[in-house]
C-alpha cells in the first residue's frame, strides 16, 4: 500500500513539473497579451522622445555657427572619452534607439492586426475619432519611418544628400539640404507628422503606464500638446531658417 501511495506522489510530482515546463514565461506572458504590448509601445515611444529633445536641443545649436554647430558633432563621437573608445558611446545611442524603433513598430503592426481581426467586418456608420492626429497616428508613423531612412541617407550616409556631403560638416550638409525645394518638403511634412504623433503618442504611453487621476489627466494632456508643439517648432526652425537666410 504505502508503494502505491509513493508512486502517485511521484507521478503527481512528475505531472507538475510538466506543467511548469510548459508554461510560458512572464516575459512571453507579456510579449504576447494586448497590454504587454501597449507597455512595450508605451516605453519604447518614450526612450524615442527622451532622444527627439536632445537631438532638437542639439539642432538648435545651428544658430550659433559653423564652429558651434560643428564641434557639437564633433563632440557626439568623442563623449564617454576616455572611459569609451571613439564612437562607442554614439553607436550605444543608436543600438539602444534602433531597438526602441523596431520593438515600437513592431508592437503597433501587431496591435494593428489584431484590432482589423477583432472586427473584421467594417462598421455600418464610420465613428468620428477623437482628434485628426488619432486618425492619422498609423500613416504618421509609416511617413515618419521613410523619412528617418531617407535623413540618415542624407545627413549621415551623404548618399542622397544634394550638394557636395562633406563628412565632418555637419553646418555645410544642413545648408545643403535645406537650398533645395524637396529637401524642405520632405522635411517639414514629416516634422508636421511628428508633431501629431507625439502628441497622441505620449497621451497614450500615459495612458497605457497609468494617469491616476482627472487632474493629471488634465496635466498630461497639456504636456503632450506643449511637447508636441515644442518639437515641431523646434525642429522646423532650421529649415526655416535656411530658407529666409537666418542661417547662411
């Protein structure tokens, strides 16, 4: 009797671990639930922002001159020196903000399939959304990926670039780019994009991680908006600036 009892407490011991063996992961748990992947959106978009304020900061700089504007680039593949080798630090920002980028694409695709799967059938009457930035946010973010290709081609690469790219000015590429029709339109149709986007973005990443209350819904919902305008304004005046003859 007391070997049968031993076996059914081995057998139901080996049953269990199966079953823990079998189960998924928190981190799968969380890749795969709809909210898991809001968080991931939420996240990555604000690693992406964190990055859009330095990199308008760093814009800005162009006021100042050649010499300013030049040595800040200049700077960026020193930083972290001498703890880190030349450009370490620099290609550390860029991994870091190309997993943001893919992981954020990623989910929204995904979020995106499950949302047609969900109602696969189109509504009888079409529901006016919230706001024209709401509307807009999946093309925003497909004009915003084309435009980050085609700025890094530009301004980095040199292989699209308009005039003579000159590698280590920066000031002469920017004045280049901004001389030419197309490379304004481009420009400031997908800083018009951004700026819808950040504000619907950082909105629902607020959502997503939790507002608390009406108070610093009414908070956030303010922040995103001076965000969204700050960024835009931020980053068009350089092409502005081109065009008028401010920067020269």
């Amino acid at each position: 009797m007391a070997l049968g009892t031993d076996r059914k407490q081995v057998d139901r011991k080996r049953a269990a671990r199966a079953r823990a063996d079998r189960r998924p992961s928190l981190v799968r748990i969380l890749w795969t639930s709809t909210i898991g992947k809001k968080t991931v959106m939420a996240v990555s978009g604000l690693i992406m922002l964190g990055y859009l304020v330095a990199h308008m900061l760093g814009n800005l700089k162009i006021f100042f001159g050649p010499a300013e504007f030049d040595g800040y680039a200049h700077w960026l593949r020193t930083m972290g020196e001498p703890v880190l080798h030349h450009e370490w630090a620099l290609w550390i920002v860029r991994f870091v903000l190309v997993a943001a980028v893919v992981a954020h694409a990623v989910c929204a695709y995904q979020l995106s399939r499950r949302d047609l799967a969900a109602r696969p059938t189109g509504y009888a009457h079409r529901r006016r959304r919230a706001s024209y930035a709401t509307r807009t946010m999946r093309w925003g973010g497909v004009i915003l990926a084309l435009f980050i290709v085609w700025h890094i081609l530009d301004l980095t690469t040199g292989t699209v670039h308009s005039g003579g790219f000159q590698p280590g000015h920066p000031y002469q590429n920017v004045i280049d780019t901004f001389s030419t029709w197309y490379g304004n339109t481009v420009y400031l149709v997908a800083m018009l994009a951004l700026g819808l986007h950040v504000r619907h973005g950082f909105w629902s990443a607020a959502q997503t991680l939790g507002v608390g209350s009406a108070t610093r819904e009414r908070v956030l919902r303010t922040t995103a908006d001076l965000l969204a305008l700050a960024l835009t304004a931020g980053f068009v005046a350089v092409p502005v600036a081109v065009m008028t003859g401010v920067v020269s």
